[in-house]
C-alpha cells in the first residue's frame, strides 16, 4: 500500500510515521508513505503558497499552481511506475469518512496508490478541484487548521486494512463499524475492580457462549449510542427482535 501526502508541514509526520504500527509496518515494507513539502513546487524565491483572496475578506487563500504542479509531479512519478493514484482532498466539504469508505480508499492505496492533499489557511483556489482532484474527504463536520491531522487519521485506518500491519486478524475483524456494529465491551484482570466483576460467560470457557454474548452486547452498545447504525445497517432487523 502506498500513500503519498503533500502539505506544508512535513515535519508533522515524522514522529507519527516512525511510532507503533504504523512504524513497523513501514520497516515490513507493508505500508509506504512518503511526504512531500509544498513549499519544494513553488516557482518563486520566498517559496509562497497563498496569496490574499479575491473578493476581499479575512485570511489567506492557498494558491493552485504549487498543488497543481506538485500533484502531477508526483503523480507522474507513479504513473511511470505503472501507477495512477486516486487523488484526494481533506476537506470538510467532504465525504464523512467512515468503515466503507476506509476499505474503498484502501483497495485504492493498494492497487494504484492514494496522494492526499492537506490544506491551511482560508482553503486551497477552487481551480485545484477542478483539475487535480478526485475526490475530498471530511473526517467530521467541523474545521481544523490543516489537513495534516486528518491525512493521518486516514493513514491509521487505512494501514489496519493491510493483513499483517495488525498482528491478530480477528482484532481487525472484530472492529467497530465493521458488521455495521460498534464493538462489544473488552474486558482483563484483575477479575474484579471497584466491585465490577467480569462478566461469568468470559471465563467459562465456553467459546460458543462467548461468541453469542459478544454478539449481544456489540447490538446492545449500539442500540445504546450509535442507533443510527441499526437504522441504515444490515443488522436492523436482527437487533429489533431482540
């Protein structure tokens, strides 16, 4: 899987790169990413890459030929390695990310690469969308300074996409949001803490027990929190009978 990210803050990634699962899976060579500066395709000596806004109005508007031109730089660069990478933009005009779309955008990543553009200020010219991006996606409806922080929560999701980044298999198949649930409650010693005990059915040893109460507690936490999730999800039925 590789993913390319252009932003003017590349220093931001190093540490997030280098720690937990995602550093090791990079050592395995199951995951590839590289940064880019945007700074590096600007044209002029200070390196600018925003401008004030036309129309007047507060803050700065990034500029579209340093995008443009880093884009297809790097996307050129895929391309004669036999690539074209889905481009996308972090945005919250966007799509909302979430497990469907995770798994879209990591067949993506794993087939023909995925450069994510992570924006500053006011917004990027809206002549980028119209001629080097493919795609935005929002993590949430609200605003953050910059699309670093979201280019990562995507990474971290789709790096648990690819087998073998997470050690157990079911860890990911047991994931929230993955049947259309949230996940069912988890549970290690001590066996009791603050008077709570462990469920009795967790140490039973009766691995069928198990399964049906882990299943009827992922429907009840959903019910719970998420509802919306039984509404539109696979699972509405099965949960109303319960």
């Amino acid at each position: 899987m590789r993913v390319d990210v252009l932003t003017i803050f590349p220093e931001l990634f190093a540490p997030f790169l280098a720690a937990s699962l995602i550093g090791k899976a990079r050592e395995k060579g199951l995951l590839e990413v590289r940064v880019h500066d945007l700074r590096e395709f600007a044209e002029d000596r200070h390196r600018s890459v925003d401008d004030e806004p036309y129309g007047g109005g507060g803050g700065m508007v990034m500029t579209a030929p340093p995008w443009i031109r880093a884009v297809r730089t790097v996307g050129g660069e895929m391309a004669g390695e036999g690539h074209h990478p889905w481009r996308v933009l972090l945005s919250p005009q966007g799509a909302r990310l979430d497990e469907p779309k995770v798994r879209e955008l990591a067949a993506r990543a794993a087939g023909e690469g995925l450069i994510l553009l992570c924006g500053r200020y006011e917004g990027i010219d809206e002549r980028v969308r119209e001629t080097v991006v493919d795609e935005e996606v929002s993590i949430g409806d609200y605003v953050l300074s910059g699309g670093e922080l979201p280019a990562m929560v995507l990474i971290e999701a789709l790096s648990r996409q690819v087998p073998g980044v997470v050690g157990l298999a079911d860890s990911v198949a047991n994931d929230s949001f993955r049947a259309g649930l949230l996940d069912h409650p988890h549970y290690t010693r001590p066996p009791v803490v603050e008077g709570l005990a462990v469920p009795a059915v967790l140490t039973s040893g009766d691995h069928a027990a198990i399964q049906r109460w882990r299943r009827s507690e992922a429907l009840r936490a959903t019910r719970e929190k998420r509802p919306d999730l039984l509404e539109a999800g696979p699972c509405e039925i099965e949960a109303k009978s319960k």
